[in-house]
C-alpha cells in the first residue's frame, strides 16, 4: 500500500514507510514544537515547588512536572523514528529556531497559577491532544496515548485545587479569581489562530495529522469549562460571553496579543529561553562525562 | 545514544515495546527505563536494546515478506467446516 | 513529644529537607532523563517524610509552621545543591547511611518505624544505586568532571559525621530496640561508600573539621533561605486551606 492509500484507509504511517518529505517535515516540526513545549512548561509550574502550600501540594506539583520531563521525552522519541536526533532539536529550540507553545511565556505570580493551569491549560491541552491519539502518524499517536493516559490526573488536580481556593479564604477566592482573570484568554490562544487564518491546518487535516479544525476545539473547551467556572463561582472574564441556547460563545480573542507572544514578546519568552539554555549548558560537562566513562568501560563485543 | 524499551507489565505476559530513551551505557539506560516508564507500575521487567542493534525488515520487502502467507488458509482452525452437533473439534 | 517522636522526627526531616533541595532541580538536570530520575527520588523522599511527620502530629504544621531551632535535620542534608558532582555526591553519603538505617529499623519494636523502614529501604536502595552510578561516572569520566565531582564530594564530606553521632536519645532507643547504633552503621556506610570512591577514582577525603549542630536545632544560614522559601506561602495565609 502506498502513502496515501494509507492516509485515504485511515490506516498508520510508520517509521520506515515511504513519506512525502513535506509529510515528514510537517509532523518533525509538530511533534518538536510538541516535545519543548512539554519541558519550557517544567518552568513556570516549577517555579511553585519549593513553596508549595502543603506537602500533599508539593507532592503532587513535583509528580506532575516530573510527568511534562516524561512526557518531552516521549514525543522527543516519537520525532526521532523520523530521521532527527534529540540533540539537534533542543539545539534548534535553544537557538530559538523552534517554537513551543506560547502559553508557557506567561508567569506564574502565585500560587493560584498553578491551579489555573492544571485546570486551563491541561485541560485544553486534552482537547488538542485527545485527537492526536489518532494520527495517522504511529509513533506519534502512541506517545499520544500514553501522554493522555498520564495526563487525566494533570487537569484534575488543577480543578480540585482551585476548588479548594474558591471555597476558601477572601484572599484566596481572589487568587483564584485573578489567575483566571490572567490564563482564560492565553488558555483560548492555545488552540491557534481561526482556522481561516490558519493556512497549513487544511494539509494537517487531508494527512490525518490533525482530526478536527482549531475553531471547533476551542468552542468545546469553551464549552465545557464555562460550567466549570460557574461551579467554582468564579466569573470569566469576558463581559461578551453568551449562551445562544447550543453553546457558550465568546467575545473578540485579541489576536494581536497572540503574534506578539508568538514573536519573542510575551512576559517570560526571554526568561524561559535562557533558563533552558543555562540547564543545558550547566549540564554539558556532565553528558561529557557520561559518553567518557561509556567509551572507556564499553564491553568488548 | 539511543535505546529502546521493553516493558513486561506483568507476570505471565510478554515484553512489549514502550518507547525509546537515551543513555551512554547499558546501566543509566537500564535505571532510566525504569525512572522513565514504570513510574505508576507499569512493570515488573525491562529489557533495553541499543536502537542501533535492531535488525527490521524493510517495507520495500512487505510484500516478499508477508503477502506469501495470505494464501494460505488452511494453516487457520476456520477452514475445515465441523460437522454440526459435533464438540471437542 | 515522646523519646520516639523526637526520633521519628529527626529522621522525617532529614528526608523532608533532602527531598526539597532535590526537587530544586526540577527542569534543571543535565538530561530530561536525570530530570525524571532526580524528581523520582525526591518524591520517594517527600513520601517517607510524610509518613513520619503524620506519625508525630499533623504533617503540614510541621513542615510549614515550624522555626528553625525545631528542626532536627542533619546538616548534610539542607546544604546548598551545588552542580550536579556536589548534589551526586551528597546523595551518595546520605543514601549510604540510610540503606542500613532503614534494614534494622524495620525490624524496630516500634510499629511506626519498622512500617516506614520497610518501604523506605527499597526507596534509599535505588537511590544509592543512582547516585553510585554517578558518582562513577563523574569520578571516571573527564577530567573535568572528575575535578567537579571530587570537588563537591570535599565540600559536602565533613558534614557526613554528624549521622554518625549519638546523644542520650539515640542511646536509650537503641537499648529498647527502638533502632540500631550508629556504631553499627558508620563501619556499613564506610564500606560502600569507600568501595563506589574508589571504583570511581575519587579520592577519600580527610577532615578534622565536623560540623555539628542539626540533631539540636542549630543550622547553616543556608537552612533559613529554605524554610523561608517552603514555608512563606503557608505561612502568608494562618489558617487557610489547600
């Protein structure tokens, strides 16, 4: 069976199939983008573990960041049954040749932060994600799996931690308010520009890459965590959002906001960039060390 | 250097392919499979295999490789009709 | 607080403390991989914490509202992380010791100990194992990281003392059973970790300095930026729950 024979049968590329090279391009790319997103998001969620509020806080914070190092590593795999090396890709990422998502440029000025985006930003990474378990790309699709198997406990703690904040103290109920104030939109961004201005999603979707249009995902998030934040008696901020009697519609995403952030000109692009190129540096003597004593000490075949 | 995965997820099952890791010797690759993918109990066994030393078919080959068995349905229990009324067949 | 909760104290705050410093290294180690396996450990850390502070009184008071002459962690334990030579090395010296702690305290005639020890013996087993392995290939590696990791290993060594030393407390658990003598511990420690300093080329350090000081409350200035950064957000907040 040829490629698009495959495609056209719903059926899986893997690895060693022939592709096209713009096939091959798009989903090296993709599942890059998808692997530094997973370890620049270590950053602003590990910002909080030193000064998690309890231990049983910490203890869930630290496993969940401990999962975004695992999940990196999956998709890092995943892009490599494609002909890249890892090295390569945190090269491109650490010169700021790659993107991860922009959502990560954001801080995390309190504690409530951590939940929003346990609760905001997982949860609409589901959503993207869900989907992906299905792409005609294997590898790719089975790290997905994988991601989303791990990642069900992400959201949920973030639902459960705001949960606990908006039933809490004045000042907690306003920590919580205002990090929702800060993560909706950005969370709203993560689904990418309107498919109209979103000229490769078209090819993603006819490869089977991508399974359903930025528009209707981010409509079901929307959806589904408007209720949410009614629950939580918390008020989006978006004085335009309305109920048409099928769905919450929302007002005018600042699309501006969006290609700044995308640009290098968020809050933290510089700060989260330089952080990973400072690990990665830091780190260097220490991989030195480890191929040194590998090719002194390797069995003789 | 690139290692790949086996997990047995537990007794009385095969290993299976998890995904791949990376590591300069077999003892890191070894510890980092375990840190890496049987952190919620996924196992009870790894194997690690140096990526490079996997010998795969090719898919140029698919069709030499395995379309010859597809005609072969006498190999399959399905092929012989069981007269009815019959068991233990 | 009984002769036992003091105890079970010191040793939940030596893994408290351990387990805070490692988890500072979250999104920071020289490989995702190690990222993994340094948080790995710090949960276990977090974890055998847990279990020994609930045993004592409620866990987050503990942690969160206690001032720093309370606290009785080992000094080794609340040093600063240092590169990963210094952080390897540390490990090493604490796994060391608590691999055989943990072996005779779970045969403790106190219930509490022997049910913690049980777990936490596999946990420190790993952890040893890890750092060895590191602790090797830096000692053997380059001569950069061979200088690195011998260079951490000296700065961290004298404090390693101080888990060997008894006060009228340890001596009256160890005549109930309650838990092993540091006597017998420290000839156990030294040969593991004799045997990884030399597979790993390193070179045993000697020092008449032994700082001293945890077991009663009194701790590094390193210790204040610690508790200062774990605990300001609990503390910003009487009363409040997460």
């Amino acid at each position: 069976m040829d490629f698009q024979q495959v495609i056209d049968t719903d059926g899986r590329i893997e690895p060693r199939d022939q592709m096209p090279d713009a096939y091959r391009q798009t989903l090296v790319r993709q599942i890059a983008q998808h692997a530094h997103s997973e370890i620049i998001g270590m950053q602003p969620e590990g910002n909080w573990i030193t000064r998690a509020p309890s231990l049983r806080r910490k203890a869930i914070l630290v496993a969940k960041v401990q999962d975004e190092a695992g999940h990196g590593l999956y998709l890092y795999g995943a892009a490599e049954t494609l002909g890249v090396d890892r090295a390569e890709l945190l090269d491109l990422l650490h010169a700021g040749r790659q993107k991860y998502s922009t959502i990560f440029n954001y801080p995390t000025t309190s504690w409530a932060d951590v939940a929003a985006i346990g609760w905001l930003v997982d949860g609409a990474a589901i959503m993207n994600q869900v989907p992906l378990t299905r792409c005609s790309y294997g590898p790719y699709a089975r790290a997905m799996t994988r991601i989303c198997k791990e990642e069900s406990f992400h959201q949920r703690q973030g639902f459960e931690a705001m949960t606990v904040l908006s039933r809490g103290t004045a000042a907690q109920q306003q920590m919580a308010q205002d990090a929702l104030d800060r993560w909706w939109w950005p969370a709203l961004m993560m689904f990418g520009p309107p498919d109209a201005a979103s000229p490769n999603s078209a090819q993603s979707m006819a490869w089977g890459i991508k399974r359903f249009g930025n528009d209707e995902l981010r409509q079901r998030f929307v959806d589904a965590t408007v209720p949410q934040a009614e629950f939580l008696g918390l008020t989006v901020p978006d004085p335009a959002l309305s109920w048409d009697g099928e769905h919450h519609r929302s007002g005018e995403i600042d699309w501006t906001e969006f290609a700044e952030v995308m640009k290098g000109n968020g809050p933290c692009n510089r700060q989260r960039l330089e952080f990973r190129q400072q690990a990665h540096a830091d780190g260097a003597w220490v991989r030195e060390a480890a191929q040194a004593y590998a090719s002194k000490h390797r069995p003789v075949a | 250097m690139l290692w790949e995965v086996f997990v047995r997820s537990r007794r009385g099952l095969s290993h299976t392919h998890v995904g791949s890791l990376h590591a300069d010797d077999a003892h890191l690759a070894l510890r980092n499979a375990r840190d890496v993918y049987t952190r919620r109990q996924e196992g009870t066994s790894i194997w690690v295999v140096p990526a490079a030393q996997i010998v795969a078919s090719s898919p140029d080959e698919k069709d030499a490789f395995f379309d010859p068995a597809g005609d072969k349905p006498y190999r399959h229990p399905t092929f012989y009709d069981v007269p009815e009324g019959l068991t233990h067949l | 607080m009984t002769p036992v909760q003091a105890y079970t104290l010191r040793l939940g705050d030596d893994c408290l403390v351990l387990g805070q410093r490692l988890s500072e290294w979250a999104a920071r180690a020289p490989t995702l991989e190690e990222d993994v396996a340094l948080l790995n450990i710090a949960l276990d850390l977090l974890g055998t914490a847990r279990s020994l502070l609930g045993a004592v009184g409620d866990e987050d008071a503990l942690a969160f509202l206690r001032a720093e002459p309370d606290w009785t962690n080992a000094l080794l334990v609340e040093l600063d992380n240092g590169d990963f030579g210094r952080t390897m090395a540390r490990q090493l010296l604490v796994s060391a010791y608590q691999v055989p702690l943990w072996a005779a305290l779970a045969s403790s005639t106190d219930p509490v100990l022997a049910g913690v020890a049980g777990k936490a013996v596999k946990e420190a087993t790993y952890h040893l194992d890890h750092a060895s392995a590191w602790v090797v290939r830096l000692g053997d590696g380059t001569a950069e990281s061979h200088a690195r990791v011998q260079a951490g290993l000296d700065g961290v060594w004298p404090y390693a003392a101080e888990l060997f030393e008894t006060d009228p407390l340890v001596e009256s658990l160890v005549q109930q059973g309650i838990t092993a003598a540091p006597a017998v511990l420290l000839p156990v420690w030294q040969q593991t970790v004799e045997r990884v300093l030399a597979e790993a080329t390193l070179t045993v350090p000697e020092s008449s300095w032994r700082p001293t000081g945890g077991r009663s409350g009194r701790h590094t200035e390193a210790f204040g930026y610690l508790l200062a950064e774990m605990q300001h957000l609990h503390r910003a907040h009487p009363g409040a729950s997460w």
